[in-house]
C-alpha cells in the first residue's frame, strides 16, 4: 500500500513538474509515410497540446529554380512530408506499450498516430531557428536534440515506384515518346461514395489594436444565415473534417493572438436566416502558416442539419507597451462525404498547357511549372508534368536523369528518364511524370486557399550532378485533370432537396495556360514572347424555354513583360448526348461582360460607330451621283470595302452556330473599337422546349476549344441532369453560386436577362 502512494506520488510530482516546465525537445523524424492529418500523440505525456507532439514542416532544400514557361529565375522551397521537426516536452520516455514508437537520443517515446487532440495538425516553417523562435513566442524554450525516426510495428512494405525517404533511385521504362494521350480518368461509378474536398472562405481581416475581431465570410453581401449569429459560413450536410489554415502578415510585439472558432447547427432545414445552435467553440494560439483541425465539425455533427461555423481573432497585450499592424488570412477544407446516385452530380475538370521553347544556357536543378487552379469539390484526378529539354553531354554521353515531382512542394513522385536523342553537341529529354491527385495535399492547399504547382528537381543518375541546360520547352499536356461533385446539394437527402439547395447547378471547368510568340505580319519577326490563361466554366441553369438553358463563362488574359489584356477571342465547340439544336429549332445567344463584383453587364456598340456608319452612307451616297471616272471609282469601292470591314471589326461580336442536331459551336470576338477592361465574358444559350425537356440525364462534351492562338481537344465531359426528377424542385430556373465556397441567396434569376 506504501508502494502504491509513494509510486503515486511520485507520478503526482513528474506530472507537476511537467506542467511547470516550458522547455521541448526538438527531433528531426523520419516519417514511413506522412501523417496526412494525423498528428504524433505520446502517451503518459501531457502539456498545453496534450499529450499530442508539435509537428512543423521545414524545407528539405531551397533555392533558384526556372520557370518553365517562360525561363524566369525564382526561389522555392522543398518540402517532404516525410521529414519533419517535432517538437514534445522536455521529459523522459513514459513507459507505455504501443505499436509505435520514436527512437530519439534520449530514448524510446511510445507513439500513437491520430487526429490533433488540441487542434494544430502542423506548421509551416522556413528554417529551424524559426521554428525555435514560432516556439518561444509561444513561451517555450527549444532543445535541438538531433535525428529521430519513427518505428511502427504493423507497417506494410512500401509500394511500388515510391522513392524511399534515403532517396536511393528506382529504376522505371527507359523511354518516353515524344507525345503523350490525354489522361485517362476512370468515370465515376454510380453507387459509389466519394470524399470530396471544398473550401469555406473568408475575407482577410486587418488588426491594429487589441480587441474581438470578426472574420467574415466570402458570401452575399446582405445575407445572413443564422438569424442569432452574424457572419456565419455555411458548411453544410455530411461533413467529415474541417481543417483552417490561417497566415499573418505584419508585424506584432507583446501581443497574443487567439484564433477561436464556435462550430453551429442550423435548427430549420428549409432556408436561410434562421435560428442556430452553437454546437462547440475551440480556441487555439494563433500562429502564423498553420492548420488547426476543428473536431466539432464531423459526419455524426452534420448528418441531420447543416453546419455552420463563425471565426474570430482575439488580440490581447501582454505588457502596457506593444506594437500591432497585422493581416490576417483564414480559410478552411472541408471534406464532404457525397454518394454518387444519379449519374450527373461529378463532373471533370482539367489545366492545359503548353509553351514555346524557352532559352536556359545554365545548370539547372529544378524546373517549376503552373498554377494551376484547385476545383472545389475535387474528388480524384491526376497530377501531370511533361516537357522537353535539351543538355551538353558529360564526356560526350547522355546519362539518364533522375526527376522528382513535387506538387505545392511536396514530394509527390520519382522516376529515372533516359535520352530520346544523344548526339556529341547535345541530349534530348522528354520529361513526363505523374502522381495522383492526393487528399491531404488537396486539404492542406484548400486551408490556405492556393492553388497546384508542380516543382521537377532534376540532376544525373550516374554522379547526382546538375544538367547545364540549353533550352526548355513545356510540351502540350494536361497538367490536371480529374473529377468534382459539382452539383450544391447532396444526393443522400432524405426524400427532398432543402428548399434553398433544390435549384442546384452542374459545374464544369477548365484552365488552359500557355505561352506563344504571337503571329506577326512580317513572317521574319518574332515578337515579344505572352502567357495566356485563361478558364472555361459551364453551368446548367434552367427548364424553361423563355430562360436560358445553359451559360457558359470564359475569362482571360494574355500578358507579356511589358503589358497585360484582356482576351480577345475565344471559340467553344459543344456536343450533346441528344439533339437539342434541330435543324429550324430557335437558339438565342446573349453575352455579357462580367463586372469585377460578378454583375453583369450588357456587350454594346461603341458610342461613335452609329455616326461613324451614318457618315460613310451618306459618302457612299454622294459619290454615286458624281462623275469621278472608272479608275476613280473602283478605287472608291474597294477603299469603302475596306472601310465596312473595319467598321465591322470595331464591333464585339459573338455567335452560335449548329454544326448538327447534337453540336453547336459559340465564337466570341473582341472588336477593335472595344476598350472594355472587363477580361471575363457570360455567355447564355436558350433552345427551344422540345430540346430542353428530358427524363434522361444529357451528356455534354467539349469537342474543341480555342483562346486566343491555341485550340485543344480537351474531351471535357459532365451531364446535365433531367428536367423531370422525383423531387418537386426539379429544374434550374435560378442560378446558384455557391460551391462549397460561400453562399448566395436563391434570387438570381438569368431568365431577367433575355
């Protein structure tokens, strides 16, 4: 019995020295594979995180890589999930049987992998004194206690054609043709569950003194969701994490910043505007380049009602002297676990591009390529780089290269690539790489509301040696592509779609970037080298024959270094699983620019034009009753040909064209007397009844697309589902753009738009 108190009080003693204690160990582990989430928890171990570790992730390597499209020079960082700097109180192993465990220098520590106990999944920094400072600012003091690694007993053999973390190559095919097929994506299978991952966004906040500050979210202006609880953000039904990413921008002394965040249950499932229940409230410090996993937000929680979420930063000084001027960015990923019922709620979604062969004439270590957008609502795809370069031989040989994939800086993929072609003066290199499209690199980028890039580090096989590169050409692929749940509501619904969700929309989008020397009149000179990017997004919208069926927006922008445009032509070729465009059928096309806060505007005629045209008639007019002789006259016609044409030219015009029953085909041009700074243009489309009315879902596939100087076949496919559906919302007749980021009251009607 004496035993058992003085063991107990013993444990009482370590315990209250533990807590009292502010000093850490710091580890540099080696992972099997990353956490993805999950967080290292030591049992027997308790402090201000619990018994979980701090996880940081701090870059493998760093420094100048090029640009592939165009051949800049800029800085990057490596990151591989797989090593990672731990940080877990300054205390002896606990004695406790796991299943894992971290071999350190001062022990074994038992290990169990699970989600964050108190809400940081991990932080991002640059340098290990930094993550010794992010530390101390939150009052504990860090001890360098040198390597780690990660042991768990159960751990299955790596799969094949993943790079072990000791970086030892793996050896793949030897060739790779000079063009590669499009991506082949499977379709998503009927019946199956996917998790999806949207984004919730927020408006950055700036803070200059101390006080409660509200983050408010990316939403209709005027709308209110909950009727008790201002600047809510709606999540949503069947949502299964949350994680927030939060950045920090400025400066601050003397100040602690708090991020809080309350977690909400709507009461009514029929609208917006109403009563909601607060369901939890986690408070975190607040640190700059992290996430935090809010637990109250989970499948069980949003089952039955929709969620919602309200965000605050809490400043608070620490001394009667402080300095504050800070920005503060928020946003959140959420995963949503979505059934795929009815064969038209997925759609794809895919980045083109290509480039020009740019100059290099320099060793180089790593190649970057996009952005490339990130769709809400992603559910599976893949990850594509592919380009060509050109190197000096190492003694008169072309040894093959070893190339890295990371995505977001994240080690994604490896492979060895051999010649295609080797001669004495020079070796050719077609680079293609992939990885899929992976969940956590999705939620981590969805939290800080980025989009992909992909970064190749390249060096020799034979002596891990840079390449001295000659030039860099960014060959035509998909650099992504994948599939969404594009529809709003979720398809597990109980027997009716909610009342505000009922009038959803089906979304598909893509993204093209490339760069081009652009044509020039005079077939020797080569201009200035432009990016152009641009993105195609088409929505369904109504059943009714007086609204429009379909919309579709394109935005872009074409830039070289010494100005920037907007777009000037765009064609889009579309083929329907059906005949919704017979011959004698009536097809209206209506276009609008769109206004940077997402109204639109009307395209119209340049104010001059009609007095420019009523003065050349009544030229034309005089001239037919006087005498100026043949020659004369002649010259007259064909100067004012050309001058109908020119005036022609000065106006924006846009068309629809039926190829045949199941294609048609929409031009847009910019006239040159158009001067609009508007880069982004909504098309809308209206057919008659008998084309619109279906009990069958309609396959949609774009044939062909064109900005600017390139076209693509992208074979880009979704379907519009039936205008006849079980539920007494069927139909689109209202737009609705809230997808998975932000929300919009069911008020936007384009039928006002004819």
């Amino acid at each position: 019995m004496q035993a058992g108190l003085r063991y107990l009080l013993v444990a009482v003693l370590l315990l209250a020295a533990v807590l009292s204690s502010k000093e850490v160990y710091l580890f540099d582990v080696e992972l099997p594979e990353p956490l993805r989430g999950d967080v290292i928890h030591i049992p027997g171990v308790s402090w201000e995180l619990g018994n979980q570790a701090w996880i940081f992730l701090v870059p493998v390597e760093e420094g100048d890589a090029v640009y592939a499209l165009t051949g800049n020079v800029t800085k990057v960082r490596i990151y591989d999930a797989r090593r990672v700097i731990v940080a877990i109180p300054a205390v002896e192993p606990p004695k406790r049987k796991t299943s894992a465990w971290l071999e350190t220098p001062v022990g074994r520590y038992p290990v169990e992998i699970k989600k964050p106990e108190r809400g940081i999944a991990e932080t991002f920094a640059n340098t290990l004194e930094e993550v010794v400072e992010i530390l101390r600012q939150n009052g504990f003091e860090a001890r360098y206690m040198g390597d780690a690694k990660l042991v768990i007993e159960t751990q299955e053999r790596r799969p094949e054609g993943v790079a072990p973390a000791e970086g030892k190559p793996i050896q793949t095919e030897e060739t790779t043709p000079a063009q590669i097929s499009p991506a082949q994506i499977p379709s998503p299978g009927v019946g199956t569950t996917y998790t999806v991952y949207g984004g919730v966004y927020f408006r950055q906040i700036r803070i200059d003194r101390t006080g409660t500050y509200v983050v408010p979210p990316v939403a209709e202006s005027g709308l209110n969701l909950c009727s008790n609880v201002p600047n809510a953000a709606f999540v949503g039904y069947d949502a299964v994490e949350m994680y927030i990413g939060a950045f920090i921008k400025g400066t601050y002394s003397n100040v602690r910043l708090t991020i809080e965040v309350e977690t909400y249950q709507l009461s009514s499932t029929t609208g917006i505007n109403v009563y909601c229940e607060r369901t939890g409230v986690l408070r975190f410090n607040l640190v700059n380049k992290t996430r935090y996993y809010i637990r109250y937000v989970n499948a069980s929680a949003s089952a039955n009602r929709p969620m919602a979420v309200v965000v605050r930063v809490i400043a608070e000084s620490t001394s009667s002297t402080y300095t504050l001027n800070v920005a503060v960015s928020v946003n959140a990923s959420v995963s949503y676990r979505r059934t795929y019922t009815y064969g038209f709620e997925m759609s794809q979604f895919m980045s083109y591009t290509s480039g020009e062969a740019v100059s290099i004439n320099q060793y180089v270590s790593r190649i970057v390529l996009g952005p490339y957008f990130i769709p809400d609502g992603i559910a599976y795809g893949v990850h594509r780089a592919y380009l060509s370069i050109t190197t000096r031989p190492v003694g008169g040989a072309c040894p093959p290269l070893a190339v890295d994939m990371n995505v977001n800086g994240m080690w994604a993929a490896y492979r060895w690539i051999y010649p295609f072609s080797a001669t004495s003066t020079g070796c050719l290199y077609y680079i293609e790489i992939s990885a899929p499209v992976d969940a956590w690199t999705t939620s981590w980028t969805k939290s800080f509301s980025g989009g992909f890039y992909y970064v190749l580090r390249i060096r020799y096989t034979t002596t891990w040696e840079l390449p001295y590169v000659y030039s860099i050409s960014a060959m035509p692929h998909e650099a992504l592509r994948g599939w969404r749940w594009a529809e709003i509501w979720r398809s597990s619904y109980n027997g009716r779609i909610d009342f505000i969700w009922q009038y959803p929309h089906n979304t598909a989008q893509m993204q093209i970037f490339y760069t081009r020397y652009p044509p020039q009149q005079d077939s020797t000179t080569i201009g200035p080298l432009v990016v152009v990017h641009g993105l195609f997004t088409f929505n369904a919208i109504s059943i009714s024959p007086l609204s429009p069926y379909f919309s579709i927006t394109v935005a872009g922008r074409e830039s070289s270094f010494f100005t920037s445009r907007p777009m000037k032509r765009f064609e889009v070729t579309l083929r329907f699983s059906r005949a919704v465009a017979p011959r004698g059928a009536p097809l209206t096309l209506n276009t609008y620019y769109v206004r940077p806060a997402g109204s639109l505007e009307a395209i119209q005629e340049p104010w001059w034009l009609f007095w420019a045209r009523l003065a050349k008639t009544a030229v034309d007019f005089a001239v037919a009753f006087l005498d100026i002789g043949r020659a004369a006259s002649l010259l007259y016609t064909a100067i004012s040909f050309a001058v109908d044409r020119a005036l022609d030219a000065a106006v924006t015009t846009a068309s629809l064209i039926r190829i045949d029953d199941y294609t048609i085909r929409i031009t847009w041009q910019r006239g040159w007397a158009d001067n609009a700074p508007n880069d982004k243009v909504h098309v809308t489309v209206t057919m008659a009844n008998d084309a619109v009315i279906t009990t069958a879902n309609t396959e949609v596939i774009v044939t062909e697309f064109c900005l600017e100087y390139v076209c693509y076949n992208p074979g880009l496919e979704w379907y519009i589902r039936p205008t006849r559906f079980e539920d007494s919302g069927s139909g689109h007749p209202l737009v609705k753009n809230w997808m998975f980021g932000g929300m919009t009251s069911a008020g936007v009607d384009l039928s006002t738009l004819k």
